[in-house]
C-alpha cells in the first residue's frame, strides 16, 4: 500500500450490535509514512435489503432452456460525513478543520457518528436468496490514482418484544382426515392443538397441548416440529425456503384410541428473529403439529409463531411428563 500502513474503522467500544435509533460511533484509523495527497477522506453508512435467485424456463423449442433472473432491492438509509478534504465538511477532528489536502506523516483517528432511523429499517439478515446488511465504509479520494477503501460491517436487531399483548394469546387449530383402502372406509383421525402463546425468544422452549383422536384400523405417530419459512419477493414473484430444527415425537397411538399432550416442550434453538417489516423478503416461524400414518398421507397441521428479540419476563409453570415418553430428537418424519 506505499505510504498507507493502517486505514481501518473501529467502532466505539468494539461494537457491533446496534438498534433502530442508535448512535454509530467511532474513528477512521489511518497510518502514514509520509505526507498523502488527497482530494477528500469520506465514510458512508448504509442499509440495504436485496433479494436474488434464478429460475429455469423452456424456450419452448429445440434450443432448451434459459435461465430467468429475479432481483429487488429496498435502501433503508445512505449517509454521508467528509472527514477530511472537500465537500459538505461535516469535520469532527480540529486537526483537519482547515481543509488542507495533504494529510501528513504519523498516525491520524478521524472521529465520525451517524444516528440509525427509529423505525423502518429490519433485522440483520443473511439468507440464500437474500440478505439485510448495514455496513461503514471510508474511501480516501486520490487524484490520479486508485482510491483507497475500508469497509466494517455492523448488525442491527429490530426489536419485537414478546410481551406484547398480540403475543401472548393462544394459538389453537383442528384437522381431520378419513382413511380409505379400496372400498373399504375407516374412522376419522383428527388433531386438536396449541401453544400456549405466540411469541418467544431463542433458548425458550414452546409447550404444546394436543388431542389425538385415532378412530381408524392403522397406529398413528404423534409429532411436532419447528419451522423456519424464508419468502423472497421480486418482480411480482415469490421463492420460499424452509428449515427445519427440532422435533418432539410421543408415543403411538393404538387403533381406537386417544393420545394427548399437556404442555410438551419444543425447545427453540438459536434462530434469527422473525422478520416482518421488509417488503422483499420475510422470515417466519411455525410449529408442524402431525401425524405419521404407514401407508398414507400423514394429517398435518400448521401453528403460526413469530421468534422475537426481548424475552418473556414471568417464567411459566409446565408439567413435565416422563422423559421415557416424550423426546426431543432429530427429525424422523417429514
């Protein structure tokens, strides 16, 4: 790098987490072994959500296919200080008040601070067909020469507190299905099932209650799993993305019979919070609540749940039931 020993940003305090309405703060290290010119030195702040993915499409005759791209892209903010040198000075530092173009020899911390949005902008995100990033980044504008640039990425958490009354209700959902075998045509099998709130944090677990009414000839398996659904949105289409963590699986339920929960728990793993306020992409949580039936189609269920940021503050009391029963294993049915 010649001259230019160091050029970096360091944040205030080694941040790197920040909220909606925060301070970014903190300084343009640069070390010099001898006088640089420059026309100016700048730092940017920037926030962007982008989305991509690609599709195939039949040209419809013998030369094949084509491949189809689809993009969107939403800026939150773009900032601007000039640290040293020309333009809108915005000067933090005495040392360069004077608006000299040579900076010189030794060691140089040009002090900058942005204010985030209060509202508006989305949760750090980094997903395969898109992602939500902030970012700094300083550029010393050289004169007949290639401009030197450092660049620091930060994450920012918009908050969902769980305390809210919208999630604290109940969520609660029925299914049932009838089995048929050539001409033969058994009981119905049906699900009853809740959580017993709609928000939680990571690291919390989600008690589940559930009947299982088994009125046909098969033995049914009882299970739950968390999923996390990714939506992409671009030129009026969409792409979804799904991941599954943690299932619960209980015991059998004979032919005739009747199989229940009281409050197991589904334990969540460390998961981004949902995302609810982008208009390119989102991120959402629910909680597949199922039975696998041999030789058929198993009976499902969807219980929606939004993965917040600020935890519950009353722990609930849970009944345990015997470990031997109820499990918490790698998923073993689709």
């Amino acid at each position: 790098m010649g001259k230019l020993k160091c050029f970096e940003i360091i944040l205030s305090g080694s941040k790197s987490v920040y909220h909606p309405g925060e301070r970014v703060q903190g300084n343009v290290v640069v070390e010099l072994k001898g006088d640089m010119k420059m026309r100016s030195l700048r730092i940017f702040m920037k926030g962007v959500a982008k989305v991509h993915w690609t599709e195939s499409r039949s040209t419809g005759s013998r030369l094949g296919s084509y491949t189809e791209h689809y993009n969107a892209e939403v800026e939150y903010f773009f900032k601007r200080q000039v640290l040293f040198g020309g333009g809108n000075l915005l000067f933090l530092s005495s040392e360069v008040a004077d608006g000299r173009d040579t900076l010189s020899d030794g060691h140089h911390e040009l002090n900058f601070s942005f204010d985030l949005p209060m509202g508006g902008i989305s949760t750090s995100f980094e997903g395969k067909h898109g992602s939500i990033r902030y970012w700094l980044k300083a550029e010393m504008d050289k004169p007949w020469s290639f401009n030197h640039k450092t660049k620091k990425a930060f994450t920012v958490i918009s908050p969902i507190d769980i305390n809210r009354p919208e999630y604290q209700v109940h969520v609660e959902s029925s299914v049932e299905k009838t089995l048929c075998c050539w001409l033969c045509t058994s009981g119905p099998i049906s699900i009853t099932s809740r959580t017993d709130r709609r928000g939680y944090c990571p690291g919390e677990s989600i008690a589940i209650s559930a009947e299982f009414d088994n009125h046909s000839s098969r033995t049914v398996i009882p299970y739950a799993t968390l999923y996390q659904s990714q939506t992409f949105f671009a030129s009026g289409k969409s792409r979804i993305r799904r991941t599954k963590f943690t299932v619960l699986t209980g015991l059998p339920v004979a032919p005739g019979t009747r199989g229940s929960w009281d409050s197991q728990l589904l334990k969540i793993p460390a998961v981004t919070p949902s995302i609810i306020n982008c208009c390119v992409m989102k991120v959402d949580y629910y909680v597949k609540v199922a039975l696998h039936i041999n030789g058929a189609y198993n009976l499902t269920m969807h219980l929606p749940v939004v993965i917040g940021t600020v935890p519950f503050r009353q722990a609930p009391s849970y009944r345990y039931t015997d470990s031997r029963y109820y499990r918490e294993t790698q998923a073993q049915f689709a």
